[in-house]
C-alpha cells in the first residue's frame, strides 16, 4: 500500500520534540531545578512569586510582574531559554525542606512533577508526592551498598 503512495498522500504532522518531558522540580541540599517543560507550561514568565502550602504541604510557583513585592526573577523569553532553571534559592528550599523535615532525609535529593493551575497562572507542586532519589555521589566515591 505505501509504496503506491506519494509523499503527499500522507497526513504527517511534525512532531515537536524541542521540548519533552513532564513540569518538575529537583531539590537537593544546595539547590533547586525546574524543568524547561515546567517554565514552559508556565508560558516563559521572567518573574515568579515562590509560595507555600504548610497545612496542605504544597509548594507553588506563580507567574506575576516585575513590581510585585515578592517577585523574583525566573526565566528569559521563550527563544532564549534553552535549559532548565537551576538555582540555590536558599530561603526557598530551607522552608520547604523545613515542612518536610518528618518525611525527608537532609541529604537526599527529591523529585516532584508539577500540576499547571492555568487561571490562576501558577505551578502547583504536592510535596506528599515527592521521590526521594539519593544524594550525588562526588566522582570516585563508592557508596555502602557497592562495597
């Protein structure tokens, strides 16, 4: 059948594999990363407002203005940004991992997939959720489990 076709005949749509994946965040001791899925679901903002869900132990990051008193600035335009966002956000990852001190180890990294609240233009991330990954290993290093 195929080889009776042209190319034409077909129905291709391209397919956009520039970006993939799903809209995380990494955290670790030292830092905090976002997905490029994650800044562009969110639609590329230059500024966010980091936000906090003690009782419900969520974590969100909201698109606002440059004039908006808790905004800290977050991703170039969309032609621009070409990798995820890997930041210390110090006071950020403190309160978090400070909300999870029960369930989560202090050297372990965890790995949380975002949900994209679109009206009201923010990320959404359950912490309850997250994957606790182990720490990164320096090079060389042989942990417990390969002795």
């Amino acid at each position: 059948m195929f080889d009776q076709m042209n190319f034409e005949d077909f129905c291709f749509e391209v397919i956009d594999v520039s970006v993939t994946g799903t809209p995380d965040v990494h955290i670790t001791q030292n830092g905090i990363t976002f997905s490029l899925k994650c800044i562009e679901d969110m639609g590329y903002p230059q500024y966010i407002t980091p936000m906090i869900d003690v009782k419900n132990k969520a974590f969100a990051i909201k698109a606002c203005k440059a004039d908006n008193e808790h905004a800290i600035r977050f991703s170039k335009p969309k032609g621009e940004q070409k990798r995820a966002i890997a930041t210390s956000f110090s006071a950020i990852r403190r309160m978090i991992r400070g909300v999870m001190s029960e369930q989560w180890q202090p050297k372990n990294r965890y790995h949380i997939t975002g949900i994209w609240y679109a009206e009201a233009k923010a990320m959404v991330f359950n912490l309850n959720t997250a994957k606790e990954l182990p720490p990164f290993l320096k090079p060389g290093l042989v942990t417990q489990s390969e002795k």
